[in-house]
C-alpha cells in the first residue's frame, strides 16, 4: 500500500531552545531533506541540532504534533478503505517470543 503523506512549511515547527535543559544556544549538526513534493516547504525541514551547555542531540526543526496526529488518522482511513490489515501475524508470534 502506498501511501503519500503532505506536508508544507505550516505543518513545521522549530524549537528554538534545548528540550532538556532550555538552552538557547544551539549547534545545527545535520539538515535532512524530506520526500514531500510540497512547494512551498523549505530545504531545512529536518534539522538535527546540538545543545552546546548539555550535549543533548535533538531536532530542532520538526513537524508538529498536530500533523503527525492527523497523518496517523488519514492512514488509518486508508487502511480502512482498502480492507488493508497491517498487522502481520507471523511477525506478530516473534515479536511476542522475543520479548518473552
């Protein structure tokens, strides 16, 4: 089942201190493109940043709660208009053995 997801600068969110120890002074270590073929979303929006007081390693610029939210119920729908079940059992048993 393929699924594409949308996503426009609206949807991002930049934090703009440590989510540990609110920080404003931030290292960017990373930008990573997404796949979204949206227009008017910027190059940077995945970005990996380093707080410089506490060394936490975390995104700084990621997509909102909300759009993941509503992204977990549009694939959800689909899943239900296509009579897809995407719950595989064979993996299902190994998983329940490994975690035994």
């Amino acid at each position: 089942m393929n699924i594409k997801y949308d996503l426009s600068s609206a949807d991002l969110k930049e934090l703009q201190s440590c989510i540990v120890c609110e920080n404003k002074n931030l290292s960017r270590l990373s930008v990573a493109k997404t796949p979204f073929s949206a227009k008017d979303i910027y190059e940077e929006s995945l970005v990996t940043s380093l707080c410089d007081d506490c060394g936490h390693v975390f995104r700084s610029i990621v997509p909102s709660e909300a759009w993941f939210l509503s992204q977990f119920d549009y694939r959800h729908k689909r899943h239900l208009e296509q009579n897809f079940v995407p719950i595989n059992d064979a993996v299902e048993v190994e998983r329940l053995d490994r975690y035994r």
